[in-house]
C-alpha cells in the first residue's frame, strides 16, 4: 500500500509537518510505503485557467514545473494525506494552490469536461490550528470534505488538531500515539475497503 502526504505549509518543520509525519510513521509500522512532499520545498504555480489540460490531445497541465511529479505520485498512490494549516479560517495558500492544480488530472462528473476516468482515491485532510476549540471552523471543514468529496475522492473523517498556539505539536506528548494510530488505522481501513472491493 502507498500512502503519499502533501504538506502544504510554508514551514517545513512546523506543526503540520510534525503532525502528518507522525501519521505516515503510523502507517509505514503498518507495512505501507510512505512519501512526505513538502510543499515548501517545491515549485509549484498557480493554476492558469488555460484549460489546455482537458483540450483535444487531453495532454495534462502544461504547467512545467514540481506538480508533474505529485500528479505521478497521485496516480501511483492508494491514499493521499492533505496536510494545512488553518490560516484566515481556511487552508492555507499553498493547499489551494495544489486543490486548483488537480483540475489538470480530475474531471469530476458536474464537470463539462467529465471523463469517466476519476480518482477514487482514499483522501485524509488534516488540519492544524491555534485556536483551542477544534469546532471553530467546522463549518470550513465540513465544506472542504464535501468539495473533494464532489471531486470524487473517497473521504474518511477530518483531523483537526487543534490548540497550537498555546503548545507546538513537537511538546504534545499525546499527539504521537493518537497520529500514529491515525495512521494505522488508515491502513488496515485501507486493506479491509480494497480486500472487500475484489
């Protein structure tokens, strides 16, 4: 099982990351093969709205750039971690970016330009805030799964971790058992769907 993670926030090394890897180590006891990719190591641009991508030649983004790769790992992964922080009440930029750029790969079924070819992927988002109270954005939260679930990804419950402004993630003794157990349970979930399936 692949399980690949997109960390899109600007900080490397911040909550987001600390939290999402200690899912993916959750996973990889599991057995599954794991990928962090984080965004603030990649190039990765904005959508242009050329809509070369659903053309004739149906040839994907021209964009050149890093998110060629990540539309390979999409393609190759059983399941798919969205990681963001919560800026302004919502994802971050960068998660909006890479949430715009999988128009080139996914056209859902509202879509004019609908294939049957659709992801189905498994998809976890997790979100870090600094607000205390994990119900503060729900109704975001609750919107964001709808939208990738129109999108026609499979989507599981929401982690929202919250309260990291009063205390980092990396000094929350309880998050590494309850992430990495996040993670396991995504797997064997995961095996059962895909067992059940065939």
């Amino acid at each position: 099982m692949k399980i690949i993670a997109i960390i899109a926030s600007p900080r490397k090394n911040g909550n987001t990351a600390f939290v999402v890897n200690k899912i993916l180590e959750g996973a990889k006891e599991h057995g599954a093969e794991t990928r962090p990719w984080y965004f603030s190591d990649l190039d990765i641009r904005p959508c242009s709205g050329c809509l070369c991508c659903h053309g004739e030649n149906d040839s994907g983004c021209i964009i050149n750039d890093d998110m060629q790769e990540l539309y390979d790992g999409i393609e190759q992964a059983d399941v798919i971690i969205l990681g963001s922080p919560v800026y302004m009440g919502q994802m971050s930029a960068q998660a909006k970016i890479f949430t715009d750029r999988l128009f080139a790969q996914i056209s859902p079924r509202f879509s004019p330009h609908f294939k049957e070819k659709v992801t189905k992927k498994k998809l976890l988002l997790v979100f870090t805030q600094g607000n205390p109270d994990p119900g503060m954005f729900k109704e975001y939260f609750d919107y964001t799964k709808k939208m990738f679930q129109l999108l026609e990804f499979d989507v599981g419950e929401v982690v929202v971790v919250a309260g990291m402004r009063n205390e980092p993630a990396q000094e929350r003794k309880d998050l590494d058992t309850a992430m990495k157990d996040i993670g396991s349970s995504l797997v064997r979930n995961t095996a059962r769907n895909k067992k059940n399936f065939y």
